[in-house]
C-alpha cells in the first residue's frame, strides 16, 4: 500500500517518470528472476550441508 500511495505522489509531480517506472518495472523483474532462482537453489545446498554437517550430533542424542 505505501509504495502505491508513493507511485500516486510520483504520478501527479512526475507523470513521465511514472509512467516509465510503469512500463519499466515487469522488464527488470524478469531480469532479475533468474538470479532469485539462483539463490534459493544456493540456499537449499547451504540447508542440506548444514543438516549433513549436524547429523551425526543429532544422531548421538544433541540438541536440535
């Protein structure tokens, strides 16, 4: 809700600017999708390493 209310101010001052932002935006997006595929992928190794790491101290009765 606030970024629309700031889009709103940003059209009435600046509509061009609004308006490129507009048609901007869905660009960058599928731009930078790739790169948030890329890091939930590395985030799921880092998770598994982790849990590779720790098993044997849970296996021997650890804390969680």
């Amino acid at each position: 809700m606030p970024t629309f209310i700031l889009w709103l101010l940003l059209l009435i001052f600046c509509w061009p600017l609004a308006l490129l932002a507009l048609v901007l935006y869905p660009l960058v997006w599928l731009i930078l999708l790739p790169f948030r595929l890329v890091g939930i992928a590395v985030e799921g190794v880092f998770a598994f390493l982790r849990a590779l790491i720790m098993l044997p101290a849970r296996v021997l009765g650890g804390r969680a």
